[in-house]
C-alpha cells in the first residue's frame, strides 16, 4: 500500500485549512464561541416571556379562588 494522489490532495488541503494562515483556528473557535453565546442568550429570552406568562396565569388563578371565597363568606 502506497499514498496514492489523492491521500496527498486530502492532507494538503487539511493542512491548509489548519494553519493556512494567521489566526485561522483562533478565527474559527472565536467564531464558534459567538454561536454559542447567541444561542445561550437566545435560550434565555425564549424562558423569560413563559415565566412570565405563568405567574401572570397564577395571580388570575389566585384572584379567581380569592374572588370565589369573597363571594361564598358575603352569600353566608
């Protein structure tokens, strides 16, 4: 077995991307790192708006049985 032509176009190409220039990896695991906290903050934005929407619910559902008990104690 022998490397063949295209085994060398391959790892030329993968040594290119690697360190073909400056700050090539640092660019691309920067880049990465930017995804990431997007994604976090995103995450965190879509949570925010149910928490809120579940208290809200909860303080109508509180009034509601304060309401009913009000209702009950003056009918009695």
């Amino acid at each position: 077995m022998s490397i063949g032509p295209w085994q060398i176009i391959i790892v030329a190409v993968l040594l290119l991307i690697l360190f073909g220039g400056r700050g090539k990896i640092s660019s691309v695991m920067g880049d990465v790192a930017k995804g990431i906290k997007s994604f976090k903050s995103n995450m965190k934005e879509d949570e925010e708006p149910a928490e809120k929407i579940e208290k809200t619910e909860q303080a109508k559902a509180e009034s509601v049985v304060a309401g009913t008990a009000k209702d009950e104690a003056t009918q009695s």
